[in-house]
C-alpha cells in the first residue's frame, strides 16, 4: 500500500508523476473543500509536499495526526511552523544548495540591472528617447563595496562572483566565520553605511523581520542600492518605498516582498527600482533539481533510510 501525501501546491510536472508512483496524493490547491480534503486524508496522510510560499502551519501539521515528514520545495522555511512540527517529532527537508548558483546569479544580475539601469536603457530605446539624446551615465561595480546580509550557503556564493567583477566584500551575521576572507561587521547599520550595495540573502522569520530598516537604508543613502533576494519580510516595504521617494536610498534590486504577489504600486512607476516576481531559483535546470530532491527525500524516508537535508 503506498503511503499518502497531502501536496499543498503543485510542483513541476516530472515531480507530481514521481510523487503520484511512490504516494497517494492529496491535492489540496484543487479540494473545493480543504477541511474535508484534510478530514479525508487524516487517518492516513504521513507525508506533507510544500513550498516556500505555501508553508505548512501548525494547523495544518495537527489536521494531520498520522503525518512523519513535510518535504519542503526551497531552501527557506520561514512559513513552515519548525517549533511545532519539532513538537509533534515531524521531520522537515527542504532544498538547499542545489539553488545557490541560480539565486546568487539573480542578485548579480539585480546588482548589474540597478547599477548599469538596464531595464530603464531598456525602455529609453523602445521609447524612441534615443531618437532625441543620449541616456545618462551609469555606475560602474567595479572597486565598489558590497555588504553581504547573510553569508551562508547562497551569500558565499554571491561574494565569489561578486570578487570576480572586483568588488570589495564585507558581510554582517551573527557570528564572525574564521574560514572566510571577508570584513565582518557586526553591526549591520555600519556595514551599510560602509557599503554602495547591500544585498540581503539572510532567512526570513522573527529573528530577521525588517533587520533592513530605516537608520540602515539611511546609512547606505542617496548611492547607495538594496538587493533583496532573501524574503520581503526582511525589509521595511513602507520604508523603502518612503526612502526612494525622498532619494534617502538611491536605488533597489528587488526579488522578493512583504505580500507577493502584490508589488507596493508606487515601486512600480520608479526608473531606479528592478522588480523580479521571486524568480531567483526559477530557472529549468535549478527547480528541475529542486524537485528531484523534493522526491529523493521524501523516497529515502519512506524506504526507512535518513533523509538527505534534513532541516535543523
Ligand atoms: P544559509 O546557508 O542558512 O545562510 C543563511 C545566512 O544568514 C547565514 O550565514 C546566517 O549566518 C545568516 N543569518 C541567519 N540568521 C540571521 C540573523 N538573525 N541576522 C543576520 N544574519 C542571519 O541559507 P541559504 O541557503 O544561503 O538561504 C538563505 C535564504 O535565502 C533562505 O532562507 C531564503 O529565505 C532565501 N532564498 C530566497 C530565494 C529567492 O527565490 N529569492 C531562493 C533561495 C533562498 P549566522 O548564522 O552567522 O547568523
Ligand atoms: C522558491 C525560495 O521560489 O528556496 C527558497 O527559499 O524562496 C525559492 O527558491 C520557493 O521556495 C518556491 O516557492
């Protein structure tokens, strides 16, 4: 008898057919009904399959009494209750390191779009602008200084590919690591007032809500770029917005915010502002890998073997 999995959103088609061999799937983004969805797979569902979006609560991890493992697709947790599912001894996986090359590009390629403005070059020649002069200069990255909000897994890999294009790397966490070549700071208003860019790639959560604030938007100031690829919540959105405005901040990279899919409107009339709608992992190859290890966790679990990244 297979065992039965309640899937929270859909995943890749090559993901659903290796869950639909190995699970009875529960659909639950399909159920018109999702208590009695729930109520129906309770006596046996074992198994969760979310996302970083999606999460699973509390609520949900107690709907189901029989549940072992949620099998999380992404690296960030933050909307998966970790303290209850502890609690109820549930195993929790999720997708990290296959992503790091694909998010880190997305930040170096938020970082290249800010500074050298191409989606405002972008639109200046589908505008017909260049008919009638040329566009204002650009900023070169190169000698610029980076701060690093976050540097783990993905933010290691930002630093190397930033290095490449010569930039000066400091980072800020909670703990200095001795094995990296980088300036830590462990303030992170005095690493942003050092900084031209901050890009933050920290976990979102309690522990990190809005840590990217006013006095720290400030102290990158009017030069200064914010790149965000972590989570929205990571950020002050009104602040942001205000301090664009103002020009307290001069510009941002944004991935990631406070109430996706929705965007605040008046980011969306700024030339200085490059809007992604959290696509940093959303290429083929990395979700296709993403996937895989969705699958490959959830299979070593079930054939009574340890899973491969287990969270925590
Ligand atoms: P990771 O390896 O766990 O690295 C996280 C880093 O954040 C660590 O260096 C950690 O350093 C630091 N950190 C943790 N808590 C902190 C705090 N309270 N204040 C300051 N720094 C803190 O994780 P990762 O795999 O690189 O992923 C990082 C995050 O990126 C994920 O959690 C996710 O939210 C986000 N992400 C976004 C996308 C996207 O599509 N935009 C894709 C993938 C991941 P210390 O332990 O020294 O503090
Ligand atoms: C995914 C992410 O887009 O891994 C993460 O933490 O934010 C992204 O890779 C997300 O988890 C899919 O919902």
């Amino acid at each position: 008898m297979k065992p039965e999995l309640v899937l929270v959103g859909p995943m890749m088609p090559h993901v659903m057919e290796a869950l639909d061999e190995d699970f009875i799937v529960h659909r639950l983004w399909e159920a018109s009904d999702r208590d009695a969805l729930l109520a129906k797979a309770a006596p046996r569902a074992r198994a969760i399959g979310t996302n970083g979006h999606l999460g699973a609560s509390a609520a949900l991890i107690d709907a189901l009494p029989k549940l072992e493992i949620i099998g999380c697709y992404g690296v960030g947790t933050d909307s998966i209750d970790l303290d209850h599912a502890a609690a109820r001894n549930v195993i929790v996986t999720n997708t990290p390191d296959v992503l790091n090359d694909d998010v880190a590009n997305m930040a170096i390629a938020l970082l290249l779009a800010t500074s050298r403005r191409i989606c405002e070059g972008d639109r200046y020649v589908r505008s017909g602008k260049w008919l009638k002069s040329n566009m204002a200069l650009t900023r070169s990255i190169r000698n610029r200084k980076m701060g690093i909000l976050g540097l783990g897994r993905i933010g290691k890999s930002i630093a190397e590919k930033a290095a490449v294009f010569g930039m000066e790397i400091s980072y800020h966490g909670r703990r200095k690591q001795d094995d990296v070549p980088y300036r830590f700071f462990d303030n992170l208003v005095e690493m942003a007032q050092d900084s031209d860019y901050l890009v933050a790639i920290c976990p979102g959560g309690e522990a990190t809500n809005k840590i990217v604030n006013r006095a720290v938007m400030e102290a990158l100031g009017p030069e200064g770029t914010l790149i965000n690829v972590a989570r929205g919540s990571v950020v002050d959105e009104p602040e942001l917005v205000s301090a664009l405005q103002d020009g307290r901040l001069g510009a941002a990279g944004l991935d990631v915010f406070e109430e996706e899919p929705k965007v605040p409107e008046a980011l969306l009339a700024m030339d200085q502002v490059v809007l992604q709608p959290h696509a940093a992992s959303a290429t083929v190859e990395t979700r296709h890998a993403m996937g895989d290890l969705v699958v490959k966790n959830l299979r070593a679990h079930f054939a009574g073997q340890a899973v491969l990244t287990p969270v925590r």
